[in-house]
C-alpha cells in the first residue's frame, strides 16, 4: 500500500507542475484518445457550410464523412456543419437533402489537432425531373396526327419548340416501352399527398406502398462504405517473403453504414477469407452522438474459424475441426453537467473452445473536466480475455480487418486452455497546450493466468508448425505498479503522432507448470521482480502532393521475451513495429468513390487496449512479420 501512495502522490505532483506550465493556452476541440493505445493521435475535425445554387443556406441536409473513420452531421438554419473526432487523414465528404441533387464528393484533408474548412453546393431539383421507369406494352402517346404516313413533318401545336422531329426521334418515341426508359414525372404524381392511383405504384397498382418505401429508403440514405481486397501472409525471414507461401491467403472485407437521424449512426461489417482454414467474422456497431446527454455504444461480433487441411498441430485442441466466438457490448458516457462525465458498460464473450465458456469483462470511468484545456479521468476496470482472443475480436478503428486467419493450440497437453483475467485501475491526466496535448497516468493492475503466445517452439511430441500457427499458455500471476509520461503533437511539417514513455515495476508469482515452460520458452517465463522501461511512438504523415499516406508504429522495451536460441538475458532490449502505406489513386476516383492501393508490414501481435496486462505484447516469442497488400473502395 505505502508503494502505490508513492506513485500515486508523484502522478499528482506531476500533474500539478502540468498545470504550471502554461498560463494562456488556446481552446482545443475534440475528445481525449487513451494514451495506452500506440496507434492513437490527437483527433481533427471538419466545418463548413452547406449552400444552394445561389448562395443561400440549406438546413437540414445530412453531411457525411467517409475515411479513417465516420461521422455524420446536420446543418443548421445558417447551413453550417461540424464533423468532430476525426481521426488524421483524407475524407470523402458529401451532402444529402430531399428535393436537391446529391453533391459530388470531395477529398478534404484532417491534420491532428487542427480544423478543416469546406463548402458544398446542392441543387434544387426541377419541378418535373427525369426518373426511370418501368412497363410494357405500346406507348401511351399517340402518333402525331399532323403526321403524313405516321412520320411527323412539323410541330404540332402540343409540341415544344426545341423537342427534336426528325425520324429517328420519332421513331425511338413510338417504340414499344422497354424495361428502363426516362419519363418527366411531375411533382404531383411524386408527392405524399398525391393521388396514390394516378401511379402505376399506388395501393391499387401491383407494388404499391414497400416498393415506394424501399425507394426512398435507398434514394434518402447517404449510406457510406468500404470494400477491401486484400491478400496476406507471415514470414520470419526474408528468404520467405519471396517464397509462394507468403502471401498465400486472400480476404474480403465489406463496410456498410449509415445515419440514424442527426443524432446516432450504425454501422455493419464483414470479413471472408480461405486457405488452410476457412473463416469469417461479422460485426454491427450502433453509436449515437452529443449534444444527447447519454451517448451509447452497443454492438455486437460472431467469428468461426474451420480447419480445412494444412498443419497438423491445428487439430490439438480443436474438437469438430471448428472454434467459434461471439462477443456483445453496451457502454453509456453519461454527461452529468459540463464538467463531470461518467462511462459504463461492459462485454460479455463466449468462447466454444474454453471450459468456463463464458467471459465478463466491466469497466466504468470518470473524467473530470475543470477547465477546456485540462481532463481528469480515473477508471476502473476486469478485462477477460481468452487464449487465442486476438484471432476473432474486430480490430480498432484504425487497425486492419481481417478474419481468424491463425492457428493455435496449447503450449501444454496436459492443461487446458485457460482465460487471463485484468484488474486495472489507472488516473490519467490530460493537458492541452498550444500545438500539443501533455499526459500523465499512473496505473496498478493485478493479472491471474497471464498469457504467454510462443512462435516457432517445437514441442516434444507435435508436429512441426509453421509461421501461422502459435502456442498459448498461461505464466502464473503477476502484480504491477507504474506511470506513463507522453505527448501528442505535430512534430515537424506533415508529421504528427505520439511519444510514451513507461516505467513499470512487477511482481510474480509463477504457474505450477513453471518447469515445463522453462523448458519450451525459458525467456517467456518470470521468476522474479521486473522493472521495465518501455518506449512507443507513433508518426504519421500525408504527402499530398502524391496522394500518400504513411503510418508507423514503433515499440521499444528491455522485456519483449527472446527467443532461448538467441539470448536469455532479459535485460536486452527488443522492438516491435507496424508500417503501413496507403496510396491514393486519383485517376480511379468518381464522384462519390474513392480508390486506395494498401501496404502494411508489421510484427505487433495483438491490439493495443487501454486496460491490458503490461505483460501481454512482452511475452510473445518470435512473432513471424505479417505482411498485407490490396485495395481499397471508400462510398
């Protein structure tokens, strides 16, 4: 108790030398991201207006956002819009109205911290617009009866002046109506209150009201999207990045969502793939927005992954040559007045491959906000996770979605495969100085069955495995103390991102199968005390003269566990990175589309969660790299 005072009472310490530093400090917009996660930078945003053909403003129109995230906004009376907690990098950007033509989409550029500007046009619609249409049967019309032999050869007085009368014309306007054809359908024939039988789409017609239904629906939503065709693979050494086991795996990834009124949005997503296992994972989120005093996010996952053929050591564990996960949440941010926000929720998980199949994992937190400048959030928090989790859980907003692609299995024979479990309690305090946000956070955390993830072992009596397959076992329990230090920031022109620093001070007690993962992987196995010191930062820059994106990912620690043929000094330090590029084709963009070419190159293994064990990167033997490349569809 008298260790954690200590580190508490240096968090505030430090916290008030924060308040220090700055006395005139300019008001940021946007929402605070947990500093623990490595891929997390200061949010942008978007304003604008929305106008009409002459310059008025137009309220009510529905402005969507489409890139590393989505978000929607209405406009006001005076046309303005803002789109908030942006993450950095290009957006399709379009607006919707009823009684106007869509606006053609356009690329705006968010920069972290900073606000982007933008105007979008929209049209009034005629009073008669073209539709499509469809029938059989003759033309409604009748010929011209000024015509000599059925070919007109002047204008009748029906007629207007610019239609066009040579035969051709003629001859298209008397034809036998095909399945598509253009037809002026005036604003009354359209209208709610219109006579429903004056349209072959009434109560008395053959469709009647869902196909109008479903016309609007699909006419009025501004649905936005992604489509990914990817292909992936793992490699250890360079010698195997060009072998034709790489990239052996293809996978499809579809993104769809929309609007629910101006004030929530949902969104579903899905991901196939097919090589020694074929699997895939669906997921749907429903997230609604401020100014609601009570802000929801709910959603829900389902995963399976089937052992087709490949790699024996896939079918230790695996009961009828499949596993399956499914996961729900709900969490509500509770603003209680200006100053005083209250977070809480939970996830409950069900794993078909574990005994005690199902996991519960709470959290709540509190962010105090005396100041627009100044955020104090404490949380508190049990975290379940399940051995081998990170193949069926849908990634981070800004990470890349892919299916159950690898395989596992128990480190032992003899035991079973066994949930880690987090107690996490941390206080986090945020400034905001001009250019920058300042964070400080202290945390104490309490793990039981802390996961240990081996690549490359061979254990006695298996079969030999290959880059995507792993092993899984459980190191005992640990207790650990620390504080973050970090700062998010542009660092020089068109880079921007976010550097930690982490000291943390640990205490194990082992597993009782210590023996036999000394002998399987002795650097994942602790005997004693750790002090750790551990640095990540996370660059990102936009070159837009090329269209071009880059995003990296860097970890440096001296307790990444090492493989035993390499050293077993613990003391060495190691890393860990993640790369990816994503270029920009502007020559096959349209007007609401946009095309991306992906690459990425990364040897992280799981996720970064604001509440996981400090442990849960570190004790990964060897992870082979991971190499992704396709394309991308932003609608």
């Amino acid at each position: 108790m008298r260790g954690t005072a200590r580190w508490i009472a240096s968090a505030v310490v430090g916290g008030l030398g924060l308040l220090c530093t700055s006395v005139a400090v300019s008001a940021q917009t946007g929402i605070a991201q947990p500093v623990s996660r490595l891929a997390a930078v200061a949010p942008g945003s978007i304003q604008g207006t929305v106008q009409d053909e002459k310059g008025a403003p137009v309220s009510g129109a529905m402005v969507s956002a489409l890139g590393a995230s989505t978000a929607f906004a209405v406009s006001d009376r005076g046309g303005r819009f803002e789109l908030r907690t942006l993450s950095p990098g290009p957006y399709l950007l379009r607006a919707h109205l009823a009684g106007f033509t869509a606006s053609r989409g356009q690329i705006v550029d968010v920069h972290s911290s900073s606000r982007a500007s933008s105007a979008i046009a929209l049209h009034h619609l005629a009073p008669g617009y073209p539709v499509l249409t469809a029938g059989m049967g003759p033309e409604l019309a009748s010929a011209d009866p000024t015509a000599a032999d059925g070919i007109p050869t002047g204008t009748s007085g029906s007629q207007s002046p610019n239609d066009n009368h040579g035969e051709t014309a003629w001859r298209l306007r008397h034809a036998r109506r095909g399945i598509l054809k253009d037809a002026v359908v005036p604003d009354s024939v359209l209208a709610e209150d219109g006579d429903p039988d004056a349209t072959a789409f009434g109560p008395s017609g053959l469709f009647g009201a869902p196909a109008r239904v479903a016309t609007n629906f699909f006419s009025g939503t501004p649905f936005s999207g992604q489509f990914n065709l990817l292909t992936t693979g793992s490699f250890d050494t360079p010698e195997q990045l060009f072998t034709t086991d790489s990239l052996s795996r293809g996978v499809a990834y579809v993104s769809v969502g929309a609007p629910v009124g101006s004030l929530a949005d949902w969104t579903v997503r899905g991901a196939i793939t097919q090589g020694d296992i074929s699997s895939w994972i669906v997921a749907g989120s429903y997230v609604t927005h401020a100014p609601a005093r009570h802000q929801y996010d709910v959603g829900l996952s389902y995963s399976t992954q089937r052992y087709n053929a490949g790699n024996p050591a896939a079918f230790h564990d695996v009961g009828d040559t499949s596993r399956n996960a499914g996961a729900v949440y709900g969490f509500d941010t509770f603003t209680i007045n200006p100053t005083l926000q209250l977070t809480y929720g939970t996830r409950y998980a069900r794993y078909d491959y574990l005994e005690g199949r199902s996991l519960v994992s709470p959290r709540v937190a509190l962010t105090v906000s005396p100041g627009r400048t100044l955020r104090l959030t404490g949380s508190l928090s049990r975290r379940a996770i399940a051995p081998g989790a990170e193949e069926f859980l849908p990634p981070s907003d800004g990470g890349i979605w892919l299916p159950p692609q690898r395989t596992f299995s128990s480190l032992s024979s003899d035991e079973p495969l066994r949930a880690e479990r987090t107690t996490h309690a941390q206080i986090e305090l945020e400034r905001d100085i001009p250019g920058a946000t300042l964070v400080l956070r202290g945390f104490s955390q309490h793990v039981d069955n802390q996961l240990v993830t081996a690549f490359g072992v061979d254990v006695p009596g298996r079969a030999m495995t290959t880059p995507g397959h792993y092993f899984v076992g459980n190191d005992g329990a640990v207790s650990a103390q620390g504080w973050t230090a970090g700062i998010r920031t542009e660092f020089a022109h068109r880079v921007h991102g976010t550097i930690e620093y982490t000291q943390t001070h640990a205490d194990w007690m082992p597993t009782s199968d210590l023996s036999y993962l000394i002998l399987l992987a002795p650097a994942a196995s602790r005997l004693e005390s750790d002090h750790i010191h551990d640095v990540a930062a996370t660059l990102e820059t936009d070159v837009p003269e090329t269209s071009t994106k880059v995003l990296i990912v860097y970890r440096v620690s001296n307790a990444f566990a090492r493989p035993a043929s390499v050293t077993a000094d613990h003391t060495m330090v190691d890393s860990r990175f993640d790369v990816q590029v994503r270029q920009s084709l502007p020559f096959m963009d349209f007007s609401s589309t946009r095309w991306e070419m992906l690459i990425a190159v990364r040897n992280f293994f799981r996720e970064a969660a604001p509440d996981q064990s400090v442990y849960d990167e570190l004790l990964v033997v060897r992870p082979p790299k991971r190499i992704v490349g396709g394309l991308t569809l932003h609608f």
